[in-house]
C-alpha cells in the first residue's frame, strides 16, 4: 500500500522506555606523607693546632629514575549494538527469488489491480482499481495505470491515466492542456495521489518486489491459498512486535504475484486489513510498447524538462612500456589515447585517483581503431545513501540547509499532525534527542501539513526543544519515505546510516541509537527514563479520529 495511507491511520504501538542505569564511584586520592629527615649532628669543634681539611667530600651519582612501565592506553573499541537477528526460513527466501526470477523473465503482463480496507479504517480510507498493462524492454519495466481512486473517503473519486517508464512519469494535465513528462519521484499531480493506493503495484515493477517481506524480522511460508482464481503460495513477513504482518501470494505454476495483504492487530482499537489484489492476470499477453504510451491530443504540447547538457569524457594518457629499457640511451615514451568513452559507460570508484577529467573532444582526436562504446540500458533507481541538497525554514523563521547538518551526525524525524503514529512518536524523539544532546543534531520534519502551524502548536505545547522543521515534504520525497512516521540517522559527512519506516515506534528508536552510538564510537547505554508528554487535546475532539487542524 501507499506510505501515506500505511501509517494514516496506523494503530498505536507501544513505547517501551529503555532505563538506563549508571552508577559512578569516586575515589579519593591518597598521598603518601613526607617526613623531613633530621639534621645532622654539627661537627665536633677540632683544635686550633689541627689542619683543617678542606678537600670536598666525593659526590654520589643520583640514581636515574626508573624508566616509566605504564602501558599506553589503547583508544576505546568502536562497539556497534547488535541489531535483531533476522529470521528468515529458507523456503521462504526461495520462494521470493523464485518470483523475482518470474518477473525478470516475463516479457509483458496485464492484469487488474484493486485496493481495499477491512476491519479498522474502513470508512475512512480511501479506494482504488485500475487496469495494467505493462512491458519488459531491455531489463525494464515500463507500465500503464488506467483507472478511478481516492487516497482518503472524504475527497471525491478522481480517473487516472499514467505512463510510468524509464524512470519517469508521464500524464495528461486537462487545466493546462500540457502532456506531463516528470522523473516519477519529482512528479506531483492529484492523478498521482488518487492511485497513490496501488503502492504495491508500482513495487513489483521496481528493483526490489518484493520489499516487504525482505525487511522483515521473521520470514516464513504461510498456508496455501486460492488468489485471483489460482492457487497460490503465501510467503509472510512479521514484524518484530509480532502485531503487523506482511503477505505476498505467489501463483504456484508462474510465480507471479496475486494478491499483496498488510495486517495490523490491536488490543484495544481492533485489527486492521489491507489488501491490494490482482485479478484476471495474463503473462506474456499481447501487449506492444506503444499500448504503454499516452498519445498527445489535439490541443496538447508536450511538457519535457531541459536535459542538462553532459561533458564528453576522454581517457587519460596510457603509459606505454618501452621495450628499450635496458638501453640506458633509450628515453622512456608515453603514448595518447584518445578514445572517446561514452558517460553513462563510466562507474564511479572510491580510490584516490579522482574521476575521469571532462574535457572538449575533436573528431580528429579519435582513433580510427577505437570501437564505439555500446550503451548499456538505464540503470534501475539509485538507492539514497547521502543527505541530498535542501533548504527549509524552521518554526522559528530560520533556514536550515544540508551544510547545517554537516560536522555531526544527524537525526531527522519525518512525521505529522494526521498521524497518530507520528505524534506518539515525538516523546521518544525528545528522549533521544536530550540523551546525545551536544553530540548531533535533531531536526523534526513536519509534512503534508494543510496547516503548517497546527505543527508548531503541537510542538510548542508539549515543551519540546528539538528544532522543527516545515514543509519538509520536498526532503521526504528526495529521500523515497515510504511510511510514517519515518526515522533517518545521517553520519558526520552526510552517509545515510539508518532509515526506519513503516517499523514499531520502539524498533525504530533502538534501531537509530545503535546507528549514533555507532557513529560516535561508544557503547549503547540505555536510554533514560522519561514520562511521554501527552499533546493537548481539546474537550471537544475525538481521540479516535485523527484531524490536522
């Protein structure tokens, strides 16, 4: 399902407060006290008639002090805690490379896709149903989502027709007369949002299909069951709370997807079901690249984004070994390659000898023996490992950038007032927050505000001191949130450390602490124990219905 819809209405979880326990003993250093030793006795009085001696006594070497033994001290041991070890049974692992491996086989699929909602949240989460048609082309999936939805029940249902396909977006904007073309996770329409349901649809075509059930704590094979009119087999993902679960059914002749459903158990509110199903599914049917397209209209322009212009890259010089080298008069020679090198056929590396130098190319420059670089197919979606650029304003008017958050690790809390989840969240926010206080920085994000002061309100009544940030939802996209509220740990120069989304509160704040105290080289110390602070809520609102006012 869509993150926004995942954790709209998400049950609250408990917050297990870690106590800390430090004890400290101060030990009071002694000093070994020193006696003045007595005077000598005065020399008796000799004689007048007696010489006096006056040769000076022989001097005694002191001794050199002892040579200090003391072992040096070794820096602290950099300690990582050890996170919940993964319990995945192998079958089960199987069986989802199984289904990945049906997928990147299948040359063309078409199907209908619906979403639905039982038990908590029925009547207040929305609806979505589409047909699909997709195509696989050069290790791509290219697909087309035509149908009617709404993300909430209180909007109206909205039709729907996009074109997703090489990483983009396509749509047609009715207001502007404009075929939309977007990279898809830049794109913002309300066509977007009406089948923003069908999350798991969109994911399957992806480079992880199956990343559910990956993630999870717990894998195993569920019962068999019937799905989209054939039988299949259920592979199941728990969560390490043991209250939510997430389960794929897999047709047992193809290995295709049927049916993807997200449970959610309470004790107090009720359980909730989503389910998002795949019906009347034809592999391999007959489906041409062009069906998977949005033709322009009469009336229409097409609405591309400039394509910023890239250097042409050459290779650097290539010493040559001179096979005179033993002729002490032979002068070592150095030969010009000058082979012109496709961009996209460039991989970055981490050594030390700097990326390749962007430099003007003149035909006669290229070697007549060279042989053309063959473009290899767009790569699928880079995965975020770095704080991308940013600019936002905080509660107070300030801007706050990436620079800002370089020099120490970093903690964002992506969250909002729509969210139940998301509000519970904030006292353990705070708690970590004052526990590495002066260590990093802690920046709430607040997002798909209506109002964005409604977050201030929150915030500011509860006493909170961490920095608030406003209409983050910019940053949320660039960093691909999948589910609120959303926990991310950023290191001292930017690498992504930790993401949490769509996980309990508690799994989520442990699993940050381990990446700080990680970071900082120390130990995990608990957490100290302190009393959530409840938000206020007005005499006249409902505690089950969650608002943004």
């Amino acid at each position: 399902m869509h993150p926004q819809l995942k954790m709209a209405y998400r049950l609250p979880s408990m917050i297990i407060a870690v106590v800390g326990m430090a004890t400290g003993m101060t030990a009071g250093m002694t000093g070994a006290a020193q006696f003045a030793q007595p005077a000598d006795p005065p020399p008796e009085t000799q004689p007048d008639s007696q010489p006096v001696d006056l040769t000076p006594p022989p001097v005694t070497p002191e001794p050199a002090p002892p040579a200090d033994t003391t072992p040096a001290k070794k820096p602290p041991l950099r300690v990582t805690p050890q996170l919940p070890t993964k319990e995945h049974d192998a079958d089960a692992t199987a069986k989802l490379e199984q289904a990945t491996k049906a997928l990147k086989e299948a040359k063309s699929l078409k199907f209908k896709a619906s979403f639905s909602v039982d038990g908590l949240g029925k009547d207040m989460m929305g609806t979505c149903a589409a047909n699909v048609l997709a195509v696989h082309e050069n290790n791509v999936w290219s697909f087309r989502l035509t149908g009617k939805g709404r993300h909430v029940q209180k909007v109206t249902e909205t039709d729907f027709d996009l074109v997703y396909s090489g990483g983009n977006l396509e749509w047609l904007d009715a207001d502007t007369k404009k075929l939309m073309i977007r990279p898809a996770t830049q794109a913002k329409s309300k066509l977007l949002q009406a089948s923003s349901s069908l999350k798991n649809v969109t994911e399957m075509f992806g480079a992880n299909a199956f990343a559910g059930q990956t993630k999870a704590i717990k894998l195993r094979m569920g019962t068999e069951e019937k799905a989209g009119g054939v039988d299949c087999e259920v592979v199941v993902g728990e969560a390490s709370d043991g209250q939510s679960s997430q389960k794929v059914f897999l047709g047992k002749e193809d290995h295709i997807p049927r049916r993807f459903v997200l449970e959610r158990k309470t004790q107090t509110r009720g359980d909730m079901t989503i389910t998002t199903d795949l019906t009347e599914m034809e592999v391999n049917a007959s489906v041409s690249p062009s069906d998977v397209h949005l033709s322009l209209p009469e009336g229409y322009t097409k609405d591309v984004p400039p394509t910023p212009v890239r250097p042409v890259l050459t290779a650097r010089p290539t010493p040559v070994v001179n096979p005179a080298a033993n002729n002490p008069k032979a002068k070592p020679t150095t030969e010009e390659t000058s082979v012109v090198l496709d961009p996209d056929s460039i991989v970055p590396t981490g050594n030390d000898s700097g990326p390749a130098i962007a430099q003007p190319v003149q035909p006669t420059e290229i070697t007549p023996t060279a042989t053309p670089a063959v473009k290899p197919p767009p790569p699928p979606p880079v995965e975020v490992t770095n704080l991308p650029d940013f600019e936002l304003k905080d509660s107070k008017g300030a801007k706050v950038t990436t620079a800002n958050l370089h020099g120490s690790p970093s903690v964002l809390l992506f969250w909002g007032t729509w969210s139940l989840s998301s509000k519970k969240a904030l006292p353990e926010f705070a708690t970590l927050a004052d526990r590495y206080k002066d260590k990093a920085k802690f920046h709430a994000v607040a997002v798909r505000q209506k109002d964005p002061q409604s977050a201030t309100k929150v915030v500011a009544d509860a006493g909170y001191t961490f920095s608030l940030l406003l209409e983050g939802d910019s940053l949320a996209q660039a960093l691909h949130v999948g589910a609120y509220p959303a926990l991310y740990v950023f290191g001292a120069d930017g690498e992504l450390l930790k993401s949490s989304s769509g996980v309990s509160i508690s799994d989520a704040f442990a699993a940050a602490q381990a990446a700080l105290d990680g970071s900082l080289g120390v130990a995990n110390p608990a957490l100290p124990t302190k009393p959530p602070v409840e938000p206020k809520v007005s005499p006249k609102a409902n505690p089950d219905v969650e608002t943004d006012k």
